[in-house]
C-alpha cells in the first residue's frame, strides 16, 4: 500500500523562464545565462508553432521550419534567415545538438521566420506572436460594501493569493498587457488601487485594501469581481487586514476551492456573483529530463513531442473551459509514482498521460488494465489497482476520444494495458498514444497534425464534463 503524497518537481522562483502567447498555444520556456546573455533553445521556441526540423552540419546548425530555412554557425553572430543575414544580438551556441540564441534577437527572428508581428518584453521576459493580447478594465461601483469589477477581453484563471494589505492575482498563461491606466487609484478608502506589473514570464495584477476581500468568477472566466467583507482588522492584532488571519512568511496560492465558493476565502459568495468552478485537468507529456522515450528518428525524442503535444491540448482544453495543469513546463524528469502522486494530490477531474510512437498511424487511447492487489483498506487504496473504482469513467472518456477523432478523420482505436501511471490514478486517467500521420513520423513534430489530435480530445473530455464533475 502506499500512501498518496504529492512528490512532483517544483519549480523555483529563481530560475528564468520565457513565456510566450500566440494563437496556436501558449507555453513557458527556460531560460539560460551565457556569455552574459540570457539565451533560449530556438527549436523549442517554434515547435509549437509550425513543423520544425533540424540538423548540425559541421558547424552549421541548419534548421526548416514550415517552409523557411535557417542556417547558423556556432560562435558567430550573422545567421541567414530565409535566404537573407541577419545579425544576432550575440554569438549564436550549439550546447546538446541544440541551437541556442540570445533572448534579445528573438524579435527578429520571430518576424522573420513567422511574417507576423511579434512584441518581446524583454525585463519581464514575455513574448506576444500577433493580435493575442488580453486586455483589462476595472470599475469601481460605489455600493456597500464596495466591489471592484475586473472585465478582460478572454477568459483568464489565475493564481489567486493574500498578503496584509494586498490581494495578489498572477496570470501564468494569460496574455496580460497593463491598462491603459496603471496604477489606477479610486476615491475609496477600502478598495484604494489597482496596479500591473510583470516579470518572469508572468503578468501580477494587485489591488490594495483595508478590508478583507473576495474574488467571484462570472461571465465564463471575463469578469473577477473582488468585494470587500467585514471590518478592517484592529491594530496591532497581528492580523492581517486582507484576510483576517495571521499572515504567513510567505503567500502560497489559494487552494482549489470547493464548488460553489470562493477561490480566496472559502465563503459563499453573494448570489449575484457566485464563482464558475472550473474543472482541473492535468496533463502529462511522457518522458522528459534524461529520459528521451521512443527515438521517433535520428533527431527526434519522443518527450520532445510530448511536450509541445501537451502544450497544445492544455490551450484546447482551456478553449473550453477548463482548468489545467502541465504536469512538466519544460524538460523535466518526473518518475512514474511522481506523477501519479501529482495527479491524485491535485483530485485532477481527468488526468491524460501523452505519448508518441514511430509504428502504427493515427493514435491510440489506453485504459488501465487492472489486476487486483488485494481490498482496499478505508481511504487507503492498493497502489498498483487504485484505478479500480475510476475504470469506467476512463473508458468512457476513452471511448469519447476515439470517437471525436474519428469524426475528423483521424485514425483512433481505445486499448488496455497495464500502463503506468494510470493504474495508480484514484481519478479518471487515459493515455493517448500519438503515431504517425500520412506525412509519415515527420507529421509528429508539426503542430498542425497536434493541434488536430488536441482539440479532438478537448471536445471529448468537454462531452464528459457533466459526469466527470459529478463523479464521486
């Protein structure tokens, strides 16, 4: 028996990281000092933006990204973009057969090799592909207690947190730019400010308070309204004047709430601005650190795959309403019970495990295949057939996945095997198998061929969403 606790990689603050937004996915990249530069793996910044391919070439470290070819020379920094130079802001690195350039030039790469606008904020480290930013107004209603109604041009889910004096939102996905206003101040002596700020790849908006506050979803994810409650807390209490509670050393992020209440404070809020719960998918992109996976070819891993694959279903599955979790950012090594443990810490309503393979073509979806272990035991539930109860729920979403990818076309068939992690899951668990398209295994890589399993999968888990919110 083993008990369910959550050993998945952390992230520190410290380390630097790139995020960018475009049309097709949004994702978050690591960044690298060098040379006194901050550097990036060009190859993982395109994956997810069009079929990519490369090759050294002695020196040359030679790359074709949908119908542009690339042609860099390590230490130098003049490279030949479609046919034409283009300097970089420092020398150009091959480090692991990787191509690295310099985070500064990525503007005129990008511009370059997309023919699209492209806007890096360079200090906050966040780059924008095309018209994709989300814009923010906020309002202040003069009621009693006051609210401060926040309406922004996409859905956004952020990270809510509480601090004395401050309600912090930090917008790890979402293409924030700052108002046309920052900071804004109100005539108000609960709800005094709003102000923007970004960096590391994240965009923080905070609003400054005397008084506790809530936070309440409304208008499909478009409008946070953040009421103030009670009184300001005395002087001296050791309270904090946010959230009435002792203020920790340091501000984790707000719990997953329950339905039907806040994401701050746990209360039910009124009942004109009662929350939207989001369900919590996770996604898992196999493989990742030392462990490669498949060699799909010479110079293709199959957790290079899995990693721009999971990128994409994570931005379909938030088309549709959900909230999810990337089991790993970037090339990350988790072990099989880590990520099992991460899945069942989180209650995910629906945790998808990604793969790819060289053989076969289309894709192909696994259930777990279960052998009992022996009876469960109150909570506890025997580790190899913690499935168990989940099964069906699995199957049928399964099932759903064949289906929606069939209905465009692309060649799908459900399986069981015993495949770990997902006998380990308490929760609905499936595995999707990416195998070749008719372009052979180079369809792998191309975000188009990914983008047509994604959002097959997407409408699936969102034709199941009833009764995976409902399940026990």
């Amino acid at each position: 028996m083993a008990a369910l606790i959550f050993l998945g990689a952390s992230t520190s603050a410290d380390q630097k990281r790139l995020s960018i937004y475009s049309s097709v996915a949004n994702y978050t990249l690591p960044v690298t000092d060098r040379l006194g530069r901050e550097y990036v793996g060009l190859l993982e910044v395109l994956e997810p933006l069009g079929r990519i391919s490369a090759h050294l070439d002695g020196q040359h470290w030679k790359m074709r990204f949908n119908n542009s070819d690339g042609d860099f020379v390590a230490g130098r920094t003049r490279a030949k973009v479609r046919g034409r130079d283009l300097d970089l802001s420092g020398p150009f690195l091959i480090e692991n057969s990787r191509g690295m350039v310099p985070l500064s030039s990525l503007n005129t790469l990008l511009q370059r090799f997309l023919g699209n606008q492209v806007n890096l904020h360079e200090a906050a480290r966040r780059l924008f592909i095309g018209d994709i930013a989300t814009q923010v107004t906020a309002q202040l209603d003069s009621s009693t207690p006051p609210r401060l109604v926040l309406n922004f041009t996409a859905p956004v889910n952020p990270t809510i947190s509480t601090e004395p004096g401050k309600l912090k939102m930090v917008f790890g996905r979402e293409p924030l730019v700052p108002p046309a206003n920052n900071p804004l101040a109100f005539e108000s002596s609960t709800i005094s400010q709003t102000n923007f700020s970004e960096s590391n790849g994240t965009a923080e908006l905070t609003i400054a308070a005397s008084a506790p506050l809530m936070a309440s979803f409304s208008n499909n994810g478009r409008t946070i309204t953040i009421t103030a409650t009670g009184q300001p807390a005395a002087p001296g209490t050791g309270t904090s004047p946010v959230v009435g509670e002792a203020p920790p050393s340091e501000s984790p992020p707000a719990p997953v709430p329950a339905p039907g209440t806040s994401p701050v404070t746990g209360e039910t809020p009124p009942p004109d601005s009662a929350p939207v719960r989001l369900p919590l998918a996770i996604v898992d992109p196999a493989h990742g650190g030392a462990e490669r996976g498949a060699a799909l070819s010479e110079t293709l891993a199959e957790k290079n795959v899995t990693l721009g694959f999971g990128r994409l279903l994570r931005h379909e599955l938030e088309r549709q309403g959900c909230a999810v979790m990337l089991l790993r950012e970037g090339d990350d090594s988790l072990t099989l019970d880590q990520r099992a443990e991460a899945g069942n810490a989180a209650r995910a309503l629906i945790y998808i495990s990604l793969h790819a393979a060289s053989e076969g073509n289309g894709a192909r979806v696994y259930t777990a295949l279960l052998s009992r272990e022996g009876p469960d035991q109150g909570p506890f539930h025997a580790w190899n057939a913690a499935q168990t109860h989940a099964l069906p729920l699995s199957q049928s979403v399964a099932a759903a996945i064949v289906n929606e990818m069939q209905k465009r076309e692309f060649s799908a068939r459900s399986l069981s095997a015993s495949l770990r992690p997902l006998n380990n899951l308490v929760v609905p668990a499936v595995a999707v198998e990416l195998a070749p398209g008719p372009n052979g295994v180079a369809d792998l890589p191309s975000a188009n061929y990914q983008q047509k399993a994604a959002a097959a999968i997407a409408d699936a888990v969102a034709s199941q969403r009833q009764r995976l919110e409902t399940q026990p």
